[in-house]
C-alpha cells in the first residue's frame, strides 16, 4: 500500500480506491513530490538558543555583529515572524543580513512576569499594538551599545552613532559585537523615547 502511494501522484480518484482497498481504514500518510519540492531551499527561523551577548530578553549580538531577535508571537498568517524582527532591528539600526530569529521561551515569560508583554497572536494586533515594546528593546539596546562605546572612548554618548550595526565617533570605529558584553551592563538613567518618524502607518494608532 505504502509503495503504491509513494509511486504516484495523489489525486481524489486514486484517494478513494485506496481507501477502498483498505476497507475504510485510515491512511495516516501519502506521498506528494509538488509539495516536497516547494520545500526545497527553505530557510526556516532557528530553533535553537541564540550564541552571544544577551542585552534583554529580546536580543542576542554575537561577536561577529550577528543579532538574533527573540520573537514571543506565533507565525499564524499575520507575518509576526518578519514584523517583530523588523521592528526591532529598524530601531536598533542593524544591517537586515545580520539578523537571525528564534522563537522566545514561554517560560521565562511566565518566570519573569510577563517579560515578553504579550506572547498572543490574534485579531491583527501585533504590530499596531505591540510597536512600543518591541521597538523599544531595540532602541534600548541601541542605546546601551553607544553608552558602552562613549565610556570607552572618553566621550559623550551623544558623540556617538550607532548605524548598520557600527558604532563611530571621530576617526573611531567598531561593530556592535565588540561592545556587546559592556553594554549588556550598562544602566540607563531612562529609556530611549519611541519616535515614529516616517511610519504613518503606525503614527495613527498612537
């Protein structure tokens, strides 16, 4: 039975003769090569636990500048995969192929009261209630990078420029990995405030 589904095509018609032939049982699996085939060349998100420098619970920078964003919200048609990375990494400033993804731990998030704010996936809220949070982890750790950068330069935080995963001050240089470790311990006074300049899409929902 096995062999004779792996040798062909499915279609309705083959379906119920097979099925027949198995007096109504039930067929737990079948063979289908055009859906094997638009798996090919796939690149699906990580799955395993992110290598580097945690500066929050959101994002881990390698030394190399590789940034992996933690997503808590399930991929169910409403591209929360893509949304939150972008979301975080346009705030944190960092080249689109420095990012990978992983799925966010629904444990810690309970541990640690909530940390994630929400981990729901529903009514197309995602984006238009969620931006706050999301694009402040990546502000935050932005933030963190460049104090890092101006204590170690003997500068002004305001000195410095965090750009496509590079700090810079001067005739001064580094990627963001360099600074990953100091910055993941530096304290700030407040928060960097959201500015949504440019996404009119989301200025409405404010």
């Amino acid at each position: 039975m096995n062999k004779m589904l792996s040798d062909k095509n499915l279609s309705r018609r083959f379906f119920l003769q097979a099925s027949a032939a198995v007096g109504g049982g039930l067929m737990l699996g079948f063979h289908m090569p055009q859906a094997l085939a638009a798996t090919i060349g796939a690149k699906p998100q990580s799955t395993t636990t992110a290598v580097g420098t945690e500066i929050n619970a959101w994002l881990v920078i390698d030394k190399d500048g590789t940034v992996t964003i933690r997503i808590p919200h399930t991929e169910m048609g409403q591209g929360g995969l893509t949304s939150v990375a972008m979301l975080v990494a346009e705030e944190l400033n960092v080249d689109w192929s420095k990012i990978k993804t992983e799925w966010a731990d629904a444990n810690r998030h309970l541990r640690n009261n909530k940390e994630y704010k929400v981990m729901s996936t529903h009514g197309s809220q995602l984006v238009r209630l969620q931006h706050p949070h999301l694009m402040g982890a990546g502000a935050g750790a932005r933030e963190r990078l460049k104090q890092a950068a101006a204590e170690a330069w003997g500068v002004n935080r305001s000195q410095i420029e965090a750009k496509l995963g590079m700090l810079t001050s001067g005739n001064r240089s580094a990627g963001y990995g360099e600074f990953a470790e100091a910055a993941a311990k530096v304290q700030l006074d407040k928060e960097p405030a959201i500015v949504l300049k440019g996404c009119k899409s989301l200025e409405r929902f404010r």
